[in-house]
C-alpha cells in the first residue's frame, strides 16, 4: 500500500533536475492532484502553459520567428537580414531583432493507453498524468505554430490523429485525449515501429509511456523513429510506488494486464525489485543517450514544468 | 517420558501463537493491482527462497522454543525404559512383597498400581521377570517382553501371610538374571521397607555391580499396630490344671501410647480371663495367666489384643496337650544295698507335672512280653540279658520305643555283644578302669536334642568319668559324645520305628560322679523324652513344615486347614509321619479316626512390627553404594540417585535450550528484519 509520508520522504532521492528545484520554488505550476480536478484538457493545458510562460520572459529558450521577441546588439558575423534598419536609421544604432522561432515543426505524441498505464497509487493515474502531459505540450506546441499530432495506443494503435497546425485541429486532439481509456496489454516496440511507419514527416516525437517492454526492443524501435529523422523526446511515466515497491505487508500481486497473481513478501522483494527496474530506467536511459534521444523520467506526483522545459529545449534545438 | 506437572502442557496452546499469526496473516494478505510483474519475476528466486527460509526457520525456531519453556515447565523426566535406546537388551526383575504387612491399609494396592505403571514404562523388547516375595520368594512369570501378562499377573496378586526377607528375594533375582543373558539389569523392590525384612544375618549380602536396584516405597506414613507377638506355654501337661505359668507379650509397635488395651486368653472358645493394660510408645508388656484348667486332649487356645484396625495379628493361637503320662521301665542288675537306680528314679520322678511315671525292675524279674507297656526302657547296666529280653527289646524297638543302655560294671562285653547284636549302636569292648584320674566329656554335639539345653552352660564337661567301656560304633550310629580320649560316651542309632541310645559308663556314682552334678537330672530328662516324647510345640510358626503322627493303624490322619479345607498333600517322612505345611494361622485339625488332635499355626511376630527400614542405607548396604548418594534420591523412591540428577538435567537443558533458540531467533530476526509470514 502506498504510503504518503513515504513517498514525501521518497521524493527526494526521485533523480531530478532542475525542475525538482523549481517545483518548490515555483508555487504556481500546479500539482498534478489539483489538475486532476479540472474537467477540461484544453482548460488545463492553457492553465499549465500559460503559467509556465509568465515564468519564463527571461527565458532562453528564444528563436526566429516572425513573433517579435527582442533587440540584441549587432555583432559581427550576424545574418544582416535580422537588422533592423529602422532602428538603425532613427538612433544610427545596429540592432538586431530577434523573434519567435517560427519554423512550423510537426510535433506527434504517443500515449502508452494500456492498462497497466491505470495504475494509481496518489491522485492521478500514469494515464491521466500522460494526458496531462500529453495536452500541455500539445498546447505548448500549438503556441509555437507547430503542428500537433497524437497516436494513443496499447497492444496497438489505438487512436491516430495525424498533424495540422490547422485552427480547431487542437480541439480534435483533446476531444481524443479525453476519450482515452486505459486498453489491454502493452506492445510498446511493435506500436514504435507501426507508428515510425505513420510518421511520414520528420519532426518532434513524444513518447509518454510507462515503458513497460523489453529495453532492447523498446530502443531498437525508438532508434527506427530516429532514423527516420525525427528527434525523440521519451516522457517515462511511472507512479512512485512503481519505483520504491512500497508495501507494509504482504500482498497479492494481480498484474493489471495479464491478471496473473503473484503473492509478495514486500520485505523480500522490495530490494531486488528496485534493482531489477533501476537497472531497467538505466538500460532506457542509456541506450537513449545513446541514440541521442532525450529521456526522462518522470512520476506522477510531479508537476508537469519540468517536461516542458525538456520540450523546449528539444524544440529550441530545430 | 513422563511429566511431573502435565498441566504445563496447557502452555503449548502459546506455540500455535505464531503458527495462528501465520495464518491469520495469510489469509488477510490483500490483492493489489500492480502494472506490471515483469520486474517482480526478474527477483532472483534464490534470494526470495533463501529469506523465506530465513523467515519459516523464524518460525520454527519461535515455536521451538515455546515448547521448549512450556516442557521445561511441565518437568519432563524420562523413565529408564526410554533412556536407554532400544531396550533390548535390558532384564528387570520386579519384586514385589507380598508379606502380611502389606495388608496395612492401602499398601498392597498401591505396589500393584505402581508395578502396572513400571511395567507399563516397559519398551520395546525389554523383558521382565515378576517375582513376589516374603519369607521366600515365587517367581510367577521368568523374563518376557508381554507386558499384557505381566500386568495380568500383578492384578491377579494378593496379599499373603508370611514374614519378609529382602536379601532372599535379591538373592532369587539375582539368580534370574542367569538366564537373562548379558545386557542391563534391573531389580525393582516394590515393598514397604519393614526394618524387620532385613535379616542382620545377612548384612554381607551385596548385589552384583552390574545389578541396579531400584526401591519403590509403598510403606511411606505412621502405621500403628498392637500385636500378641509371643506366647510361652508348656505344650504338654500331665495333670488337670495348668500348674506353670503361660506367658504372652502384647507389644504397642505405634509411637502413641495405647490407653485400656483389652487382653483377653480363650481355652476351647470359651474365655478364661481378661485384662486391661496400658502400653506406652513402642512398649511391649507381657501378662500371664495361671492355674487354669485344661480338657484331656489337645486344648486349643489363644490370646487376643483388641482395639486395633490391622486384625491379623491381633490373635496368637497354642494348644495345650493335656496327656497322660508316659510310662518308663528301669532294668537294673539285682544287687544288694542301694538300687542303682536310686539317681535315676530320682532324676525322673521328682517333681510336678512329671511325664514319665517310672517302673524300675531287675532283670530277672522282667516280663519280656509287658515291654509293650511301656514308652522307654532303660538297662541300667543289667548285666547278664536272656535271649527273650533281648529279642523283645528288638522288637519293642522296632515298633517304636526307646531304649537307653548303660554299661557298668555288671556289663560284659563279651555277653552284651552277643545279646544285642543289632540292637546297640555300638559293639563294646574293654572296660577302662582310670585309677586315681578321670576323663571328661568331650566332643559333645550339642545341635542334638539331648545336649540342645545344654549348649549355653557347658557344664557337661565338668563331670568326672572314672571308668567306661571302649566301643565301636556300628554302620549307621552316630556318636553324641566322647570322652577325652576319644572312646565315645553316647552313641544313638535308630532301628525301626524307635531309638537307643548307648551310654559307656554308669547312671549311678559307680563309674561317674555325673549323678552328683546339677546337670543329671536335666540329661536323664533330656534323654528320656528324646526318646520316649513326641517333640510337640504349642504351635508353629507359619511358612514352617510341622510333622503330624499317624494313627495306631499307621495311617496318616486327615488335615483340615483353619480355612475349613481339607489338605490334600500326603507328603511323609521317613518314618511315615504326615508333614503340613503350615500356610494358614489359625488351628489345623488332625482327624484320627478316633479322636480329633490341633496343630497351631502364627504368623511371624516380627512381620508385625511396622517401624521401617532406613531406605537409601538399604540400598547402599545391598548395593555397595556411598549412602550419602543414596540419601539423594530419597524424594523419589522410584528413581536411582543417577537417574534423579539425569532428570535434573532435562529440566535444565530444556530451560537453556529455549533460552539459546531465543537469542539466536533473535539475531537471525534482527538480520532479516521483520519477516512476514505468506504462504
């Protein structure tokens, strides 16, 4: 059974970063129990993405786009295509103007729909909190002109909307966020290699899943997407007692997926199973440094600012 | 094994503590929904099995040890039966006293419970001999393994009558293990340990060191008894009234003096007197009655205490024979002056209540054919004898009498050879004539009737024997006594149905100054009833063989035992005389065909005395053993001191072996935390 001051005290050893610090520091990004409590995905992202905006006008994560952002001082070697004559004809001064980045990216996000994805130990399910994620970026993606595109599968692919950058395309994509229910067992390496086919245009793939897969299937499918030209970014959803096995008697484990039935000495167990998904999380989290694809792991206690900085930082970089 | 507070036993209810815990846990042990058992699967196995092992040695070593307090607590001990492995090769021999003090209260009882529960500690092939014991010993089963039959056989035992004897019956059990064949030996002494069982005679006894005893006391607690533990009384009298004085001793064998102790002596179950005493703690006093009449014939008597639980020897039953006397033939030699009789007729008719009445003729004027008359002849040195004297003294010896021949002066033994050719037991020779100095009696058998009164006072050898005659004893004789030459002095053969008895010297001064000295009277008496005299006794003690005479027909008479039963045994002896076995106290009835004789039976008074033996130095004494060892295993009769202190130990190491499995269940729990128990 889950326990709460457990998982407070499990908290900090979560490997985190930066965006562990900013989840105490930055009261304003929501915890992920009050997001539950908003009906609407839409409602939510906007309330996720524009908070993590008003955080960010010093941000870094700038490009050029045709959305004024700034003036910075001419220096040699700048594309004088970006200096703005105007200026430099009213103050005699090289400036040049920086904008939004504006290149119209396809950005698809995949979401891990089985049912092993419905397990819940705190508020939210790892599938609500993938659809939290999942609606945010869209939103955050959407914001960048980018187009959004969404495949939720399980054993297969179970919903597919292709990317537009179309007015109103987001609303199908909530519509279809919303209706997501937790489906049957998880194929994830075939699904990656079924959706590497759909992708026809590179862009930004998002993988929101629980992982649950054999590491090496699940990379050589994730490198199949890659070779395809896309960059990767890899959201590893799991609930916290997913990763401290946290149970104060003995249990009868009931696989979600398959129903098999397993009785557990939590005292014997705890500390093989830990290693045994450690070594799981770093076989993933390898083979994806490896094949350069950004990976992150993520529990559902979590607030979602720190998959954003990740997108835009996976998204500055195109 | 058994317990001594089973009780305890409730106790192991707390081992099923865990056992419960366990189980309650198990089947509250909830379902979870977990995403995925991929990981749970990849757990080593080895790991989950080697800490569930971890967890079910928790388990068993928590139970382990509860049921190692709750034992230590109950007192295990283990019987020797299960001690040694097997037991196989292991013989017991159990004892158990059946003596008539084992009727006090519940004694009796007792041993049989704790026999069946010695036999039923009894394993495997072990093998037992029952053996019951009191004077002697019966060996009721040899040595078997059926403990179905042992027991049998313990229900089926009852008390018997006799007196004890421990050494005898070790001695049996000893004897038994003979033919046990090599391996452990065990002896069980089931009894009450009544110091009078101990005969001090034989203190050497030990037995064998490979022997173990076991002593189980069933005798445990004050046991007050009052008992008529003697009585002393001329068996026989000649004359109405009983002149003598009859003595009985009533012992108190209680550490409480008894107030008005009612005595009360009854002749032919009519009460002749009674009196009232007191006796103090382990007092005895002895009354005696006098001056009462007796019937002819055989009077049958006893002496009763009253006001005591434990009747059996409550009662000492005599008879009292009044008989008519016998009648004695002197033969002397036809002298002048003083018979020479004259110190024999004296010797036998002075007095009262006198058995003999005596009749002293010369030898010419004897009647050979009225010898029949008489019981006893005596030829005090007749000389000369006819042919038809000497052939009808043969004949009167053949039928029965007795016949005492003095040979003195007037004997020659040339003559006396040739007349009693058969009949002495010694052929005579030259008379020795000591001028001026004197021989004594020596070599004298003082095991033999005649000399039996003599034996403490010695003075026989104070006479002084001047002359006598040398002789040879003939086939068969046996000489009582020599002179201090070595020429016998009193030589007896048996021919027939009588006895004769040759005397060397003379029964008067002639040749002896034997006449003058205070011992003749006493040896003339002596040898008169020897030879005229039934031997009888007031009565008998039981578990003795008395002999019953026939009838004139020669027939042996019909016994009826005091029960009331008729005796079947016709076992006689030599001479033709019924011998009883005396196994019931009380009166048996000889029934002639013309008259009806009693024979008195008691049991053995010191069975009455209660007082008990100091157990451990009995056994230490038997055993050989440090008594200081013994005196350990006092609290429990049924053990060895060995086997106490081997109990002690289980006790103990019961107690440490908790006290360890809890220490190391301890470290080992602290090593894997705190298991839980699923299935």
């Amino acid at each position: 059974m889950w326990r709460k001051e457990k998982a407070e005290a499990g908290r900090q050893a979560v490997p985190a970063g930066p965006a562990a610090q900013s989840s105490s520091a930055l009261p304003r990004f929501l915890a992920p129990e009050i997001l539950a409590r908003i009906s609407s995905l839409e409602l939510l992202a906007r309330a996720v993405v524009e908070g993590f905006i008003s955080g960010l006008h010093r941000s870094p994560y700038t490009g050029f786009s045709t959305e004024f952002a700034e003036y910075r001082q001419y220096l040699p070697g700048d594309d004088l295509r970006h200096l703005d004559w105007r200026l430099l004809g009213r103050t005699d001064r090289y400036f040049i103007k920086k904008y939004r980045a504006d290149t119209n990216a396809q950005c698809h996000i995949l979401v891990d729909a089985s049912a092993s994805m419905r397990y819940s130990t705190g508020a939210v399910t790892k599938l609500q909190y993938a659809q939290f994620l999942a609606s945010s970026l869209a939103y955050l993606a959407n914001l960048q002109q980018d187009a959004v595109g969404l495949i939720a599968f399980d054993e297969r692919v179970r919903t597919h909307v292709p990317a537009h950058s179309r007015s109103g395309h987001m609303r199908a994509i909530f519509g279809r966020m919303e209706q997501l229910e937790p489906g049957s067992e998880t194929r994830l390496a075939k699904v990656l290699h079924d959706a590497a086919e759909r992708i026809t245009r590179r862009g930004i793939v998002i993988l929101i899943s629980d992982m649950y897969d054999d590491p090496e299937e699940v990379l050589k499918s994730l490198q199949h997407l890659r070779f395809k030209g896309n960059d990767l970014i890899v959201f590893h959803v799991l609930d916290r007692n997913e990763l401290e096995f946290e149970f104060s008697e003995p249990v009868l484990l009931e696989d979600i997926e398959t129903e098999e039935q397993m009785h557990v000495l939590p005292d014997l167990l705890a500390e093989g199973y830990r290693a045994t998904i450690g070594a799981h999380i770093e076989r993933l989290r390898d083979g994806a440094a490896a094949n350069r694809i950004d990976y992150e792991l993520l529990t559902t206690d979590r607030p979602l600012d720190y998959a954003l900085f990740s997108f835009l930082a996976k998204r500055a970089r195109r | 094994m058994s317990l001594l507070n089973p009780l305890f036993l409730l106790g192991l209810a707390a081992v099923a503590a865990p056992i419960l815990v366990h189980l309650v846990r198990r089947t509250r042990a909830p379902r979870v929904e977990f995403p995925t058992l991929m990981f749970v699967r990849r757990v080593p196995q080895r790991t989950i099995r080697r800490k569930r092992l971890h967890n079910l040695l928790l388990l068993l070593m928590r139970c382990l040890a509860l049921l190692l307090v709750v034992m230590a607590f109950a007192r295990p001990y283990f019987s020797r039966g299960e001690q040694a492995a097997g037991g196989g090769d292991r013989a017991n021999v159990v004892l158990i006293d059946d003596s008539f003090s084992m009727a006090y209260g519940q004694r009796f009882e007792q041993a049989k419970a704790r026999a069946r529960a010695l036999i039923g500690e009894m394993r495997g092939g072990e093998r037992t001999a029952l053996v019951r014991f009191g004077q002697g010993y019966e060996v009721l089963t040899r040595f078997t393994p059926e403990t179905g039959r042992l027991t049998a056989l313990v229900d089926g035992l009852r008390p018997g009558l006799g007196a004890t004897d421990y050494v005898q019956a070790l001695r049996g059990a000893e004897r038994l293990f003979e033919e046990a064949g090599p391996g452990e030996r065990r002896v069980f002494l089931i009894s009450d340990f009544q110091a009078a069982g101990r005969n001090p005679a034989e203190a050497a006894f030990r037995l064998s060191k490979e022997v173990k005893l076991v002593t189980v006391d069933v005798g445990e607690g004050p046991a007050p008894n009052l008992a008529v533990t003697e009585v002393a009384a001329q068996p026989t009298i000649y004359q109405q009234k009983y002149a003598d004085k009859l003595t009985a001793r009533v012992t108190n064998f209680s550490d409480e003096a008894r107030e008005a102790v009612r005595v009360e002596f009854q002749i032919n179950e009519h009460v002749v007197e009674k009196r009232e005493m007191r006796l103090g703690p382990q007092d005895s006093q002895v009354i005696d009655f006098t001056g009462f009449n007796l019937s002819e014939g055989d009077n049958r008597c006893f002496v009763q205490v009253s006001g005591d639980d434990f009747a059996l020897d409550n009662r000492f039953h005599f008879t009292l024979r009044r008989a008519a006397q016998l009648k004695a033939l002197a033969i002397e030699a036809a002298s002048r002056g003083r018979s020479e009789s004259f110190y024999l007729r004296n010797a036998l008719t002075t007095g009262e209540n006198l058995p003999f009445a005596l009749t002293v003729k010369t030898a010419g004027s004897v009647n050979p054919a009225e010898l029949a008359e008489y019981r006893v002849v005596i030829l005090n040195d007749p000389g000369e004898v006819s042919a038809a004297l000497s052939g009808q003294l043969a004949k009167f010896v053949e039928q029965g009498g007795g016949l005492v021949i003095a040979a003195g002066p007037h004997t020659q033994a040339e003559s006396f050879n040739q007349s009693f050719p058969a009949l002495s037991p010694a052929a005579l020779g030259e008379a020795v004539q000591l001028r001026g100095d004197h021989v004594a009696l020596s070599e004298i058998k003082t095991d033999h009737p005649i000399f039996e009164v003599f034996r403490q006072s010695g003075r026989l050898a104070s006479a002084r024997v001047f002359g006598y005659h040398r002789s040879t004893p003939r086939e068969g004789a046996s000489v009582l006594a020599r002179f201090e030459d070595g020429s016998p002095a009193l030589v007896e053969s048996a021919t027939g149905g009588g006895k004769v008895l040759l005397y060397t010297s003379t029964l008067d001064a002639g040749w002896n100054d034997l006449p003058l000295t205070p011992i003749y009277l006493p040896l003339i008496r002596q040898m008169a009833r020897y030879l005229g005299e039934r031997e009888e006794l007031a009565w008998h003690p039981l578990g003795q063989a008395f002999t019953v005479p026939v009838a004139k027909d020669g027939a042996p008479p019909a016994v009826d035992a005091p029960s009331g039963e008729r005796l079947t045994e016709r076992q006689q002896t030599a001479t033709g005389e019924l011998i009883v076995n005396a196994r019931e106290p009380g009166f048996y009835r000889l029934r002639y065909p013309d008259r009806s004789q009693f024979a008195a039976v008691n049991l053995e008074a010191r069975e009455s005395d209660l007082r008990r033996l100091d157990v451990n130095e009995f056994v230490a004494a038997v055993t050989g053993a440090d008594p200081k060892a013994a005196a350990g295993a006092a609290p429990d009769p049924k053990l060895l001191p060995e086997e106490v202190e081997s109990r002690q130990r289980v006790w103990w190491g019961l107690l440490l072996a908790a006290l360890a499995l809890f220490v190391a269940e301890a470290f080992l729990a602290r090593r894997t935390k705190s298991a839980k128990v699923i299935g």
